[in-house]
C-alpha cells in the first residue's frame, strides 16, 4: 500500500518534497524513478544511460497499465479506477511542476538516442502528462502544451510522426485537446492584451482633449 508522500519520493527522490522537509529523510540522497529516465550517459555526449531505457519503460507501465491488485489477484474490473480516473501512479506524475518532469529528459528519448532512449513509451507518457497535468499549487487542470515538455521543433516533429503513426485514438484525440486548449489560451491573452491597448489609446485621447480644453 501506497501512502501520499510515497509516490513523489518514488518519482522525485530527493527532489520530493517529503525528501526535503521529513527530518528523517533530510541529508539522505535518494533516486527517483524520473531521475533514472533521464540520467545522461557520462561517456557518450548527448546520450542517455542505458538504464533510462527500461527506466521509462517501467515508468510508462506504471502510469498507464498498472492495475491496483488484492491477494495476488487482479481486482475485477467494477472495483478498479474508472476508465476516465488516473491511477495513483499517473495522478502522481501529473501533478508534478514542470521542472520536476524536466528530470525525465524527455527530449532525449524523442530525439532519436538508440542507446538509452525510449521513444514510445516517452511519447505515451507525453501523451498522458499533457492532456491531463494539474496545476501543482492549486490542483486544478492545467494541461501542457507539446512546447513545455519538448522545446525544439526537431523533437516535437518525431513525436508528430509518431503521433499520426503509431499512436492510439485515444491519444490523438487527447493532444487534439491540448492544441485546442492552449488555442483558447492564447486568444484570450491576444484579446486581454488588445482591451489593454484600447483602453491606453482611450485614456491618450482624453488626456489629449483636456489638454486641448486647457489650452482653450
């Protein structure tokens, strides 16, 4: 059994939080799992370690296939999370802060690094961080568009291609919505920026014209 603390520390080491402020943890150095994903080689330039291969691997098997069991049996499907309804392990990983999910090096394993890189399993958890991340402070949705985890267009062109080839429809349909989402947020910035220069271009003219009476 999981508790609440257990998960981050699992995911982050001793970047969780529990890590940092438990006194019986602190000054312990621990390693978490997206630590593993990302570590780089440190003989080969621009290369993950070969371990952050399976390290994803195991990753991507715990936010999107893990099922919970009791006894050393699979709990019958009516008692499992709803299919809409994040596993313990994803819900963890999703209400991480960016910086945190920056340790997977995400970017290196879309990249194309044949050595420790694990393309799809990072491009199905990419999938599932965008589409259903959580604002860490507030807990509220808050899905990532594609350029938060992966900065470069060289990277985001593979993920596309494995998008359009390789990925299920569930996954094609969930980064529909997060291009969706992140459409509507930029327009509302565009106009919120447009009301803005309107109203200083209102208040111009009027000083203008009360400088006009003045004159007058």
């Amino acid at each position: 059994e999981f508790y609440d603390d257990d998960l981050p520390l699992l995911l982050l080491g001793s970047h969780a939080p529990a890590a940092i402020l438990d006194e019986e943890l602190v000054g312990q150095k621990f390693y978490g799992l997206l630590q593993a994903c990302g570590t780089p080689s440190s003989d080969h330039d621009q290369m993950l370690k070969r371990s952050a291969r399976p390290a994803m691997s195991l990753l991507k098997y715990l936010v999107l296939e893990w099922k919970e069991y009791a006894d050393g049996q699979p709990m019958p499907q009516q008692q499992q999370q709803p299919d809409d309804k994040l596993n313990p392990f994803a819900y963890a990983l999703c209400c991480l802060s960016l910086s945190q999910l920056q340790l997977m090096n995400l970017e290196m394993h879309i990249e194309g690094d044949k050595r420790g890189g694990a393309m799809t399993d990072a491009c199905r958890v990419i999938c599932l961080v965008c589409a259903r991340h959580y604002d860490d402070h507030d807990n509220t949705a808050a899905p990532l568009p594609l350029e938060a985890l992966l900065p470069t267009s060289h990277a985001r062109k593979r993920f596309g291609h494995w998008l359009a080839g390789q990925a299920t429809v569930a996954e094609r349909k969930a980064m529909q919505s997060v291009e969706n989402s992140a459409a509507k947020v930029a327009a509302r910035e565009l106009l919120t920026a447009l009301e803005g220069n309107s109203e200083s271009s209102e208040e111009e003219e009027d000083s203008d014209e009360e400088e006009d009476d003045d004159d007058d």
